[in-house]
C-alpha cells in the first residue's frame, strides 16, 4: 500500500463512499458491556444509508451468535453472519493443516471451542489426548492449569496457534491483559512462537473476505497496531475512532502502517464527508488550524473543531516522520485542541 503522508479526504459521507464497514468491536461499538457514546445511531444512521456493517473482532472468547445477541441488546440489530472473529480465523488456518477430524487442544472460550468444531475438528483439554494441534484464545476464566498444558504439547511437538496476539483489550473498568498477555506465559515457557490469525495478520483479513463478499470495504477501529495495521496489510482504507485504546499523541507519532486514512471521536465519522488537509507555505491546513514541524516540535494555530486540528497535526507530523515515526514535541499543540 502507498505510503500516507496526509489523511485522506472524501466529498462523500464515508457510508456513502464505502459498500461495507468492517467494525472492531471492543472500543469502537462498545467498552466492556455497555454501547459507547453515539454508537448506536450512528451504525443505524450508517446501515439506513445502504451500508453493510460487519463486526470483525480479535476476541476470541464468545460465539458470533452471543456477540450478535449482545449487539442487538444495544440497539444495533445484528445476525450470527454479521460477526467475524479470530476464533474462526484460526480454525480455518488449523484445518488447512491438519487431518479432517484430528483432535486439538484449546485453551480459551466459547467462541474458540465452536470456531474448532465449526470445521469438524475435535476439542480436547488435555496434551495426554495426543492433539494434532494446539491453540489458545482469550478467555476471562483461564486457568492456569490450561497454560501447562498448553506448555506440555507444545514442548512435546505439537504445532501452535494463537487466535490474536492482542496484549491489552479495553473493558468498561479500564485497560485489561488480552490473549497476548497469556501468549507470552507459554512463549517462556516453551520457546516457541505460535502461527496468529488475528488482526493485523493475514489469516483475519481472508476470514473477513470470504464471509462478507465486500467489494468496497473501510476497515473502522481503535487500534494503531491491529486494526489499522491490518487494513495497511489488506491493502484497504480505515477509519481511526478515538473510543478506544488509540490516543492522539500516538496517532500523531504514527509510523506508515499505522496511519489511518481518516480519523474521526467517535463513529460519527461514519456519516460524514471528511475534509482536505492540504500542504501550504506555513505548514498543513485544515479546516481553522495550520499545523507545522519546527526541529523540535509540532506547533497549532487557529480555532475551530479539534478534530480538524488532528488532521493538520497528522499532516505535518507524517510527513515530517517520512518512513518512520515522528519524534516531534506534539504536547502543547494537543493541548491546544483538549486531546
């Protein structure tokens, strides 16, 4: 994908311009159980308009069908169909390797052990089963038992897979370990590195193609390093909603592949045209702000939305940063704009 430099710009409200929304869940649509500000009516905005709305999410803990059930208790109806996870990624990448009907060891939720069965492989709990595969995916109720088994097959020989490597995931307390936290105990343990599925690697973005058909798809979510990095990957556009883990200083200081094409508060960016930021003599302009690049930091000036004010930052802070990461002072000038 071509390196960015500047967000992009769309005359067209983004639900117009794109046929699908490939949504992260778990801090974009909400935040542990509960919908986060102007989610619902902008998704039911956003499917009014034409588009599809596809929920692509790294947790692996919960079926489609609860997390579907779960969506439509928040107001945004939604199908089993509708909800993509990396529990179904790692399945499929577990049986293009493994005989039909082998047995494999899982170490995670609901959704991991249905996503398994769902392509007619066999979940057992223990590495005394002799698992032809082994595999592991978030789940609030681990055990620290399932990690020594885990350990114990992969030590043995068994091939290993991760449904995502996310460290962290957002709940509505606050930032809490994810999958990858667990990851790690069985990396130390063993040596080893698994074969991951979920975002931003390849195996999720396959998954997503296959089972929504988008033609014209915008990848929307809250992580510079899954979400955005993946649609890098994937070769396809992304919108960056700050609901999440994301903060503005990192957008800012973003490398290449973890630039969004937009940026937007939250998900009435959706529904929306969003502006040019635009090169000029004393920096990068947007809406009411010029954003510029000293030797030492990032300077703002001028009034109006705040988000416009990012765009100009970006502008100047990524094309400064060039092919890697800006390292420029932006405090102030977020300051500036209460982000």
């Amino acid at each position: 994908m071509t390196q960015r430099t500047l967000p992009d710009s769309s005359e067209q409200a983004l639900d117009a311009a794109y046929d699908t929304a490939l949504l992260d869940l778990d801090g974009v649509v909400y935040a542990g159980g509960d919908a986060i500000a102007h989610a619902v009516e902008s998704l039911e905005a956003a499917r009014g308009q034409g588009m599809r709305l596809a929920y692509v999410t790294n947790n692996a803990a919960r079926t489609p069908q609860t997390v579907a059930e779960h969506l439509t208790r928040l107001g945004v109806p939604a199908g089993a169909e509708d909800v993509i996870t990396s529990a179904q990624a790692v399945a499929r990448l577990i049986a293009d390797q493994v005989p039909a009907g082998a047995k494999v060891l899982v170490v995670g939720g609901e959704g991991l052990l249905a996503a398994v069965r769902e392509r007619g492989l066999v979940p057992v709990d223990s590495a005394e089963e002799k698992p032809a595969a082994a595999v592991q995916g978030y789940s609030p109720d681990l055990r620290w038992s399932q990690l020594m088994e885990m350990a114990y097959a992969v030590n043995g020989g068994v091939p290993w897979f991760a449904s995502n490597t996310d460290l962290t995931i957002p709940s509505g307390r606050g930032i809490a370990p994810g999958n990858g936290a667990a990851v790690e105990v069985v990396r130390i343990a063993t040596g080893g590195n698994p074969q991951v599925a979920g975002k931003p690697l390849p195996p999720m973005h396959r998954e997503t193609v296959i089972r929504t058909g988008a033609k014209r798809p915008l990848v929307v979510g809250d992580r510079l390093d899954t979400d955005i990095e993946g649609a890098y990957a994937g070769g396809v556009d992304a919108l960056l909603v700050l609901t999440g883990v994301t903060t503005a200083a990192q957008l800012v200081a973003a490398e290449p592949k973890h630039r969004p094409a937009y940026v937007a508060a939250d998900l009435r960016g959706l529904l929306v045209p969003h502006p040019r930021v635009e090169a000029a003599d004393t920096g990068f302009t947007c809406g009411g702000w010029t954003a510029s690049a000293s030797s030492d930091a990032l300077t703002l000036e001028g009034r109006g939305d705040a988000i416009d004010g990012l765009r100009a930052l970006c502008g100047a802070a990524w094309t400064a940063g060039g092919a890697g990461s800006c390292g420029l002072d932006a405090g102030p000038a977020l300051a500036r704009l209460g982000l």
